[in-house]
C-alpha cells in the first residue's frame, strides 16, 4: 500500500490482496487520510486480484466516515473480478467507481467547479 498526491486529492493505492489479514492495514491507512481532514479519498484499486468481504466492509465504513465529513471515497478499479464484486453486492451503486485515478481524479475536479 502507498500513498500519493494526485492533484489536490490523496490517493491510497492498493496492490495485491484485501482479505482479513491485510484489511486492518487499509483500514488505518484511510482512517489516517479522511482524519487528517481529507474531504475526498481516492482508493487505487487497480492492482487488487482479490478483495473479500472484510475489504469490502473496510471500504464501506470509510466510505460512510468520508460522507459524514462532507466527503467521499471514489475508487479507480478496472479489474473484472473486482468491480463484479462490487455489482454483486450493489455496491457498485453506493461507490463512484472508475476505471482510473486521473477519471477518479477529473470527476472530483468537475463535481468541485460545478457545486
């Protein structure tokens, strides 16, 4: 797991797998960016070949802090196993999902200019 600035967001970015050992990880690594004031985190999921139901779980509190603080947690995803996770749950419905950082990125900037 690293973390970056892309522009003016914060990106955790996430390799390998999110299970129940590595989950408390990403877990303290959002808790540490939406803390630090962070209004939009954005989750690098691109290089994540499995994600199980304690990722999912960590990803949808940290996604409910980030909202109650004014925020949001979008996620860069393009892998199919993943994102039909995410559709299978229905949480594809509750997460803004895209198919990279810069789309993550570029819809952030157009959501800040327009409200």
């Amino acid at each position: 797991m690293s973390q970056q600035s892309v522009g003016d967001y914060p990106v955790l970015a996430v390799r390998g797998e999110v299970d129940v050992y590595s989950a408390p990880a990403l877990q303290e690594g959002l808790n540490t960016l939406l803390d630090s004031g962070a209004k939009a985190v954005i989750v690098d999921l691109t290089e994540v070949g499995f994600l199980d139901s304690t990722g999912l779980g960590v990803l949808v509190a940290a996604r409910t802090s980030a909202v109650d603080a004014g925020g949001s947690l979008p996620i860069a995803c393009q892998h199919e196993r993943i994102l039909k996770l995410f559709k299978i749950t229905g949480l594809d419905a509750v997460f803004e999902i895209h198919p990279s950082v810069d789309a993550a990125v570029q819809s952030l900037a157009n959501q800040n200019s327009a409200g």
